[in-house]
C-alpha cells in the first residue's frame, strides 16, 4: 500500500532554463521517462527578467533547471529571490564559481581546498606596484567567465616587462595573476551527487605547458590516483553540487592544486543522460532509480573511439555481485597510498549522495559581488585610457566569450561556419578586434580566411540581432 501511494506521489513541475546565444547543457532527452511535460522558459537578456520571471509563474514552475552565464549570474541571482518558491538546481550558490576564475579562487580560500598562490587586484596602480616587485614566472588569466577556448585567455608571462604589456593591452579587470606552477599533466574529473563519473589525464606536449588538447596536448584516462579523486569529492561536497567538474594540476612537486572547478562544462550525451537519471531519482523521492556508475568505468569508456563517445546515449550498468562472471572485476586493482585495493571495494568508498538545500545565502552578491563593485572606470586610480580610438558601440566587458563565440558559430551555419572556425577567429583576432571590426568596418570581414559573400551576410545579419541584445 505504501508503494503504490509513493508512486502516485505527485512529481514537481520541471522547467528548463535556457538564455540565447548559450549552449544548452540539457533537453528533454536527458530525462527519458519523465512522465509530465517539461517546460523550457528562455531568457533573452537586455531588460527581460521581468517577462521571464512572470512566464515562470505562469507555466507553475517548481523547480527550473541549467546553468548560468557569467554575465546572467548577478541578474539571476536578483531572479531567484523573486522566485522564492522556485527551486534552482544548481542553486545560485553552488553556481558562485561558474561566474569567475576570482570566485573559483574565493570558494577554494573559503574550504582550504589547495590552489596556486593566487593574487588579485581592482586597484590598478597597487597591480602595477606588484608586477614591479614580484617574482617570475607568473601565469595571468582573464579572470570573468570561465571558458578559455584552447588556453586563450590564459597567458605565461616571463618578467615584469611582458606582464605589464599584458595587462597593457588586453585590461583584464580584475588584475588576476598565479605562481607559475611546474606541471606534469592535469586531470579533469566529473562528479554526479558527489560520485567521480568520469577523469581523464590531459599532458602538455614537450616543452610546452598548456595541456588543451586545442594547443597540442594529449590525454588519456588510465590510472586517475584515488587521493586525487578524493579532493574532487571534497571540492564537490563543498560546493553542494549536484553536478561538477574539477581540473586539477599534478605539481611535478607532487602536490594537487584545483586550477577550475564549475557546474558547467563539456561532457558526452551520455554523462549528461546520467546526470538527468540522478536529478529525475532526486526530485521523485525515489519513484525513479539511481543511476548505478562504477568506479573507473572512463577507463573502459575511454577505449572507444571519441566520434561513436558523442553519438552514445543511454549507457547503463549492473550492479557488481560475486559471480564467476564477474571474476575479472574481483581481480582488477587500482594502486592507493594504502597499498593494492580491489575495484568494487573502493566503489563503494564514493556513493552517489543526494545533496541537501541549504538555508540562506551562502554567497550573497552585496558582499561578494566585486566584479560590479569595483568596475574599471568607476575608480579613478584604475581608469585606462583607450588606445587606436578604439571606441565600438558595445561594451565588449558586457558580451560573455561564451555567448559570443556561439554567435561566431551559429550565425552561419547554413553556410558551414561552425565551432572550429569560430575557435580559429578568435585564437588570430580576439573578441574585441573582431567586435570593432563587426561594428566599424565589416567589409574587412571578407579578407579573412574562408568568409565568402553568403557567410559574410550570415554573420552582419546575426550581428544586427545580437547588438539587440548587448547594445549599452
């Protein structure tokens, strides 16, 4: 009796959070066997958080669900608190790091998760007396929003001469600089409720020391040491995620340090397939199944050619029992600090954990907002003269790289201008080169490499509407 009324127990209303010019994480394939209708309510920037917080009322609502863009989270987070009832997953908290390299560092100084020395500063003139003084090599990174594209907002600066020049040029705000950290490899883990899903290695090529596979980096997913899968779970507990992703450095000290962590990444469908089977177990009170994903099920996943990876959806596993069947999972071992352990022991040290809503704000945007605090030319010690007359019509701090390189990729499709051309614009001519070029002088547009006359037209006409949405 008790079955059957747990079944009939009424589900919550789930709603899809998109925003334009953003790659949707989810759709409504990730949760196959949702038996109600899904909602999707699209924010479209530019003054719309009043029409979307009235369609999120309207279509009753309970619980919406996707990540957040940088240049949102501050407008979401204002969303959320007229949205009491609403349930947010992941919750503004949890998505604190998604907005910056700055928040990343914060919440890690926050849970004394081990980081490079890290050194911040709004204060220009005070950035400027540190470059002076300050030892090299240093590794500078534009700190707002956390995509890279291959490692290109990410710079190794060797003296004080570079640095300057750097931050010269590219006025990144807030002054955002590392110790120079010698690595062997970095490894990216993914975690659902807590649960390390999937860890592969990313290595630098010889002499260099970038690990994007963009820049020539290669990676693999055998032998991820346990004790660094363990300080993933303890950055995810931390961070009450849901879902996360960790890039973790491997110091050639021997030392691990967190160099990204976020709720919004790159992931196969079939991660993001896991990830839907969790969240539908934990918002049906148990009616659906916990995904059952075994401890080092990458290595195997990870022998799979990575272009029948992205088509997979779907995968599925047993659980583990002794049975002549399953002699070879008694056999395999994976090396810890403790000496030899079998894999379905150490499965079960990492259950997938239901996270728990916490009361309050934990990171509360009138104290740690400081990106709009403390704007570059709000302060008079910090104002930066523009250089080459370099004045466009948008104020390309407010266009996030991530919605921008999505209009390079989209608004050409039909034509064939995809992702990887989008990257090759970017890595030769910046977003605020091609913006100025975009809004002064288009035609300059068809001396770059592989931009006929109907790309062209895609893109001038993808741009009038794109102004529309980030015009100041």
């Amino acid at each position: 009796m008790g079955k059957k009324r747990k079944n009939r127990q009424k589900l919550p209303k789930i709603g899809f959070l998109y925003l334009d010019f953003v790659l949707r994480f989810f759709d409504k394939s990730n949760f196959r066997g949702w038996p109600d209708k899904i909602e999707t309510v699209t924010y479209h920037w530019k003054n719309d958080k009043n029409r979307f917080i009235k369609e999120v009322k309207r279509k009753k609502i309970d619980v919406l669900i996707g990540n957040i863009p940088a240049t949102a989270y501050e407008t979401f987070r204002e969303i959320a608190k007229e949205l009491p009832h609403v349930r947010f997953i992941p919750s503004l908290d949890t998505q604190f790091s998604n907005k910056s390299k700055e928040n990343v560092t914060r919440f890690c100084w926050k849970y004394d998760i081990p980081v490079p020395q890290t050194y911040i500063f709004y204060d220009r003139k005070k950035g400027y007396e540190f470059i002076e003084k300050t030892t090299y090599p240093k590794i500078v990174k534009k700190s707002y929003g956390p995509s890279n594209y291959g490692g290109y907002f990410v710079h190794k600066v060797d003296s004080k001469e570079e640095a300057k020049k750097l931050f010269d040029i590219k006025k990144y705000h807030p002054m955002y600089m590392q110790d120079f950290v010698p690595m062997q490899a970095d490894v990216r883990v993914m975690l659902i409720g807590h649960k390390p899903v999937c860890a592969f290695w990313r290595r630098p090529p010889k002499g260099e020391w970038l690990t994007n596979t963009s820049q020539g980096g290669s990676m693999d997913y055998q032998n991820v040491p346990k004790e660094l899968l363990d300080l993933a779970v303890k950055v995810s507990k931390a961070a009450n995620a849901e879902y996360w992703a960790c890039d973790i450095a491997v110091g050639k000290d021997g030392k691990y340090r967190i160099l990204e962590c976020a709720t919004a990444f790159a992931a196969f469908p079939y991660i993001r397939d896991w990830i839907g089977q969790y969240l539908m177990w934990k918002l049906s009170d148990g009616r659906f199944k916990k995904p059952n994903i075994p401890l080092y099920n990458w290595e195997e996943l990870g022998k799979i050619d990575t272009s029948l990876l992205r088509t997979m959806r779907y995968i599925t596993f047993g659980k583990y029992t002794p049975s002549f069947d399953g002699e070879y999972f008694m056999k395999k071992k994976k090396a810890t600090i403790k000496g030899q352990k079998e894999v379905f022991v150490l499965d079960s040290l990492y259950p997938m954990l239901d996270t728990k809503d916490r009361k309050g704000e934990e990171w509360p945007s009138r104290k740690w907002n400081f990106q709009d605090k403390y704007r570059l030319k709000s302060i008079k010690t910090m104002e930066v003269e523009r250089i080459d007359g370099d004045e466009s019509s948008i104020n390309t701090e407010s266009v996030s790289d991530e919605a921008f390189f999505e209009y390079l990729s989209t608004a050409a499709k039909e034509e064939g201008f995809g992702k990887k051309k989008a990257k090759r614009l970017l890595q030769e001519h910046g977003k605020e080169e091609l913006i100025k070029t975009l809004e002064k002088s288009p035609e300059k547009l068809k001396r770059m490499k592989g931009i006929k006359k109907k790309r062209f037209k895609k893109l001038l006409d993808g741009w009038e509407r794109f102004k529309r949405i980030f015009m100041v």
